[in-house]
C-alpha cells in the first residue's frame, strides 16, 4: 500500500494496520485462503453474465436465494463456534466453489442450452 501512496503526503500506517504480532500473523495466515476465494470471481462475474444473456433469470435468482440462506447460515455458525479469519476466508472460498461449479454446470451442461428438436410435420389423410 506504500507504493500507491502520494509521495507528499505522511502514510497513516498506524490507522491501517496493527503492530501487534498476534495480529499481523493471523493476517499473514489469512492470505492463501483469502487469494482462493477471490481467485475464481472475475469467472464467476462472466458467467452470471452468460446467464443473463440467456434469460436464465429464474435459474439466477433461485441460485441467489439459496446461496443468501446459506451465507447467512454459515455467518450464524461460525459466529457461534468462535472462528478465526482463514475460516472465514476459507468459506468465501468454498461459496464461490459452489457458485463456479453451479453456474458452470448450468451453461455448459445443462439439457437446457441444446437445441430444440424439429416437430415433425402432420402426415396428410
């Protein structure tokens, strides 16, 4: 964050981060979980995209609201059990697993996206 700072002017290193080792470790801890569950997002984004270009509309909301019962889910379980930050990491990393594998599953292997088979014309009597 030093390289980014406008060179004039003080950087408040003392407002962002903390000199406590206890601190700077589990910070330190929280990086490779924190880096997994931002890895696929960029991914994730276009194939929301994808969906919305197919009107899969009712498939994204459904989507949504499971994952919003199981976000809140989680947060209420790991509030309750006293997780540390990787945990917490870790499960934005497993979230955004299942919202890669759901909405890939949907585009790419659904019966949905092959094409509609021709009907077939009435034979004449």
């Amino acid at each position: 964050m030093r390289a980014c700072w406008p060179y004039p002017f003080p950087f408040p290193s003392s407002l962002f981060y903390s000199p406590l080792h206890h601190t700077v470790s589990l910070l330190f801890r929280s990086v490779p979980m924190a880096c997994l569950g931002m890895l696929f997002h960029g991914t994730i984004v276009g194939l929301e995209g994808a969906l919305l270009v197919m009107r899969d509309i009712r498939f994204l909301v459904a989507s949504y609201a499971l994952g919003g019962l199981l976000t809140i889910g989680a947060t209420r379980a790991m509030v309750q059990a006293k997780v540390q930050l990787p945990a917490v990491w870790g499960a934005l990393a497993v979230y955004q697993s299942y919202r890669f594998v759901m909405f890939s599953h949907r585009i790419f292997f659904s019966r949905r996206n092959q094409p509609a088979q021709p009907v077939a014309a009435p034979s004449p009597k």
